[in-house]
C-alpha cells in the first residue's frame, strides 16, 4: 500500500494527459470528416456503396483483392445514412472508437487501467490513426474485429478461465465469431487471425480445440477468398497498374511500416519486455499460472510482423495486394502490449510509471505541436483538383491524360486502353460528373517522357494552340518520383513536341503526410500549358 501512495499522484497525472491526448485525437477525427476529399482507395469503396442494387454491387465487388464483407456493410450504411464524406466517414470512425472502448473494457480483469490508457494513447497517436480512423475501407472495422478477437482469447488463458470462472464460455464464443468475421473482412486478417490462433496453443495448450475451431473459420474464409480471386479477380490488368519489381516492393514495404507506426511499436514492445523479465525473475513467478497470459502477449506483440512477412510473400506473388494491408497485424500488437505494460508497471511501479509518463508527455508534444488543434488534409484532393478542370470551359468533355509510371517500355498491345479509361474514370471523374472528362493514360517510362507511348497528338494541338484546352496532364499516383522529376518530364514532353519549356504551368494540390503541418506533400498535380503572348 505505501508504494501505491507514493506512485498514485503520478498515475493521476498521467491519465490526466492521458485523457486530455484522447479527447484532442477525437476532436481532431470528427471535425476532419469532412476535410479530405474521398482518394483513390476510397472512390472505388463509393462507387460500389452507389450501386443501387445490392446484387449488382456484389457482382463488381468480387472482382477486387479483398473480401466483399465490409463493401456489403458500406452499402447498407451510405443508403441510410448518405454518400457524402462525412456520412461515409462516419461509419469507420464509430468502429475507431469502438477499438478504444474495446481497449479499456475488454483486457483481462487483473489489469490495471493505466496500461490500457497508455496503449490508447499509443493507437490515437500513431500514424494508423492519421490514416485510417476515418477512412472509407475495411481497416477500421477489421481492426476492431481484431482487437475484439485478441482481447478475447486473451481472457481464456489464465488459470482460472479453465476452471470455468471469468466467463469462458462467452469470451470464447466472442473470440470465434470476431475472429472469423475479421477473416472475412480483409484478406490480411486472415493472416492475423492464424496466427492469434497460434498464440493461443504457445500460451495455453489445453486451449488447442478452441484454437483449432479459429483456425477453422479462417481457413473457410481463406477458401472463400481463394474461390473469388480464382473465379473474378483479373490477374493480368492488376500486374499492369501495379509494378512488382524488388525495388518497388521494398519502397511500400518501408512506406506501410513507417505509415502505420511500427517503429514506435517496436521501440515500446521492447521497453516493456525488458521491464517484465527482470521482474519475473525477481519475483520467482514462472510458474504455470503466470507464465501462460506473458506468453500469450508476448506473441501477440510479434504480430504484426507475422502479417507483414506474409504480406510480403503475397504481395510478390499478386502485386496489386499491396503495403497496406500488412497493418491490418498492428492490432495484434497493441493488444499485446496492455498485459505487458501492466505487468512491469507492477513490477517496477515507480520506474516504469516515470517512462509512462514520458511516453505520454511526448505523445502530447506531438500531437499538440506536430499536429495541432486544426486538422489538415492528409488526403489526395480529388475534389479540389474537380473543381480547378471546371473552371476550364475549354476542356469540358476532353481528353485529360493521366500520368502513370511504368519501368520498362510496354510493348503493342499491353496495355488495354479500354479498360485503363475506364479505371481512370472511376478514380478521377468522381466529382467530375458535370463536364465528363475523358481520362486517357499517359504513361512515363522510368519517371521519364517517352513518345512512344505519349499522347502526342493531344500535346500537340494544345501547344500549338489549335486545341484550346490547356491541359496536357494530371498526376495523382507517381510516388516514387519527385515532383521535380514529373515537371521535368513535361518540359520535356513540351519540347518535343514544338513548344517551349518555359511555358509549363504546374499546379499542385497539397496534402499533409500524417496530417502534419511541416510534411506537405506534392503528388496531385495538373499540368498546363501557357498560352503564347
């Protein structure tokens, strides 16, 4: 009791900040819903929630690369609610929420609440927070399902769950119907359900038939997904849009894991597993009853790594299933960390309750001075780029070409312009419905200018001045070129084509990696020529 006191004026002032971080993020979440403009990834979730049949939206959802659950959910949602950004939005933020009362409820009963305070204020700090709280994709609710199914099965392993006492029975209906829905929802978290599954065996073995019922339900979603992607995905079309070379794989590979914060969830993972052990041992408590819940978090902690390197082989197998979807692991790893924190707090209640107050204080710093009160946009802005090409009475109903970056020269033949214009215009001409833009794909060759494959003709007539559409391109999805690089492309497809460099007119609309005022990010551009004077 006496340590408690000393430590309990500490513990209030951490979950006085702890709180305050908490209600600054969701300030933040609500008042951003409808700040961006739906992007790329979510156009393609509007335009199925806009079907107005239900079947018909099934029928175009299981062409895509992941399950057609949450699109089903989508669906029923915007048609009660709306399809404009903060309807839409509105639903995966609940789920967001949802993670965070499924965080401070849901832990095993002996854990203290600081713990479940400070992995909350880990999650609504990190960069997955910034990206998809509010985004109109399955990462939200997937990772509410997720955190749902960890909590779950983490409830199942001390030794008085296999008594029959703390609930067993509904925590592990919870976890097997959380658990397989997620597996449904995203073809990632049928990664991270496995290996939840698995972490239940290490901690628990007697637990190998709930496991196994799991394991189950994940391996009938597996062969769900297998069956839709055998039967409607098009292999061929997605290994066009998306390159799949080493290069390629290691950029994403390093933009998922920075995005979605997985170098701070290292660094925290290893803190807590360094405070844990040495209390262990001082203790003397390896024995069974104790050791079976560390287990479980210690593996749950290796997570999302688990679902990286499986995304990683996936991904060069199907390019298209791309560096997003391993975060869908980093629940798993934040659900570890609650026992993990708890227990060195515990442990060494006044060291680690400084290092918590640290981590707190600086997850405040950067979310009041990296981040501030106001929400920025961290999104492409489509609409706004919509509404500049309007203002262009010359280019109602004109081609727009669209820049996209191929590594080597296609051949004849390779790509089909057909489908490419249709792809194009689901993206792009979705606040465009009023002037109907024709978007056509102008391909660079190694972030270079290659006639070959450009729209000379179209360049041509708007440089000479005989079309009087300025427009010679937009860009929106060359990531790994620099904008200077894409501008210098265009003067070089202005010079080769009869016109003076000088003449390019570059207008960029802004975005703010992790919505951070001193990250502006250049990737949505249109590109125009100025007329001759």
């Amino acid at each position: 009791m006496k340590s408690y006191i000393k430590v309990a004026p500490l513990r209030h002032l951490i979950g006085t900040i702890a709180a305050a971080v908490v209600a600054l993020a969701l300030w933040r979440l609500f008042a951003g819903l409808g700040l961006n403009s739906f992007w790329q990834d979510e156009i393609f979730s509007m335009r199925l929630a806009e079907k107005a049949d239900f079947s018909a939206m099934m029928s175009s959802a299981v062409e895509d690369t992941h399950p057609p659950t949450f699109y089903a959910l989508l669906w029923a949602w915007t048609h009660l609610f709306g399809f404009d950004e903060v309807s839409a939005r509105l639903l995966p933020a609940l789920c967001s929420i949802g993670l965070i009362m499924v965080i401070l409820a849901l832990p095993r009963r002996e854990t203290g609440w600081l713990a479940r305070v400070v992995v909350v204020v880990l999650v609504v700090t990190s960069p997955f927070w910034i990206e998809h709280a509010d985004e109109v994709r399955s990462y939200a609710p997937v990772s509410l399902l997720l955190g749902v199914a960890a909590l779950a099965a983490s409830r199942l392993v001390p030794a008085d769950a296999l008594q029959g006492q703390g609930g067993r029975r509904f925590f592990a209906i919870l976890f097997l119907i959380s658990a397989t829905v997620a597996a449904a929802s995203h073809l990632f978290a049928i990664y991270a359900v496995a290996w939840l599954c698995l972490c239940l065996v290490i901690a628990r073995f007697e637990c190998w038939k709930i496991a196994v019922t799991g394991l189950g339900g994940a391996v009938l979603a597996g062969g769900a997904y297998l069956l839709q992607v055998s039967l409607f995905h098009n292999f061929e079309d997605s290994g066009r849009l998306f390159a799949h070379g080493p290069d390629y794989l290691i950029g994403q590979l390093k933009i998922g894991l920075t995005s979605g914060g997985y170098p701070a969830l290292l660094a925290i993972g290893a803190i807590a597993v360094v405070a844990v052990f040495p209390g262990l041992i001082r203790n003397h408590a390896f024995q069974r009853a104790d050791m079976a819940p560390i287990r479980f978090d210690l593996a749950l902690c290796f997570g999302p790594f688990a679902v990286t390197i499986a995304g990683i082989l996936v991904t060069m197998v199907v390019p298209s299933l791309n560096y997003r979807g391993p975060q869908v692991g980093l629940v798993l790893g934040w659900c570890g960390l609650i026992g993990l924190i708890d227990r060195a707090l515990k442990d060494w209640p006044r060291v680690m309750g400084g290092m918590t107050l640290g981590l707190v204080a600086a997850s405040a710093f950067v979310i009041l001075t990296r981040q501030g009160l106001q929400p920025l946009p961290s999104r492409h802005d489509f609409r706004a780029m919509a509404q500049h090409l309007a203002g262009m009475p010359a280019c109602d109903g004109a081609i727009i070409p669209v820049l996209r970056n191929v590594e080597s020269e296609p051949k004849p033949g390779e790509i089909h312009q057909a489908e490419m214009r249709r792809f194009l215009a689901e993206r792009f001409g979705y606040y465009d419905r009023r002037v109907q833009h024709d978007y056509r794909l102008f391909p660079l060759v190694g972030g270079r200018y290659f006639g070959g494959v450009a729209p000379r003709e179209v360049l041509a007539a708007r440089i000479s001045g005989r079309d009087q559409c300025p427009v010679l391109a937009i860009v929106a999805d060359v990531r790994t070129y620099p904008p200077e690089a894409l501008e210098s492309a265009m003067r070089s497809a202005i010079s080769a084509n009869g016109g003076d460099p000088a003449r390019l007119e570059t207008r960029w609309f802004l975005h703010y990696g992790h919505a951070r005022a001193n990250k502006p990010v250049r990737q949505l551009a249109t590109f125009t020529i100025r007329p001759v004077t």
